[in-house]
C-alpha cells in the first residue's frame, strides 16, 4: 500500500489547526479567570480555526472516499 501525502498533508493540518484552536480556547477561559488582558486575535482564533478545521476534515473524507473507490476498480 502506497503511502498518500495529500492526505497525510490533510490530517496533520486539521489536527494543527483544532489543537491550536482548542489552545487559543483554553488561553481565554483561563484569560478569564485570572483578569489577564488578551488581544483581539487570539479571541478571533477559534472562530476561524474551528470551521476551517471542520471543513479540512470533511476535504480528507472526500479524498479518502475517492482514493477507495479508485482502488477498488
């Protein structure tokens, strides 16, 4: 089996960008508890990093489907 680096490409993007997201979430909740003043694009992170995350792991399923399909022919 032939290793795919569109794909592997795919997940180790979706997994950097939630992770971050996650991060930059738990960086305001905690921001929060102790009245640390954070900027602006760390609050604006997860609102653009989670939906892409979200469409990156839906553009994986999508190729892997494709890849299956082709092998199976």
């Amino acid at each position: 089996m032939r290793e795919n680096r569109f794909e592997n490409t795919l997940a180790y993007m979706a997994a950097g960008v939630i992770g971050f997201s996650i991060l930059a979430i738990l960086v305001i909740v905690l921001a929060a508890f102790f009245h640390f003043a954070i900027p602006g694009a760390v609050t604006a992170l997860p609102l653009i990093g989670l939906p892409l995350g979200f469409v990156l792991i839906f553009v994986l399923l999508i190729a892997s489907m494709i890849r299956k399909s082709r092998e199976n022919r």
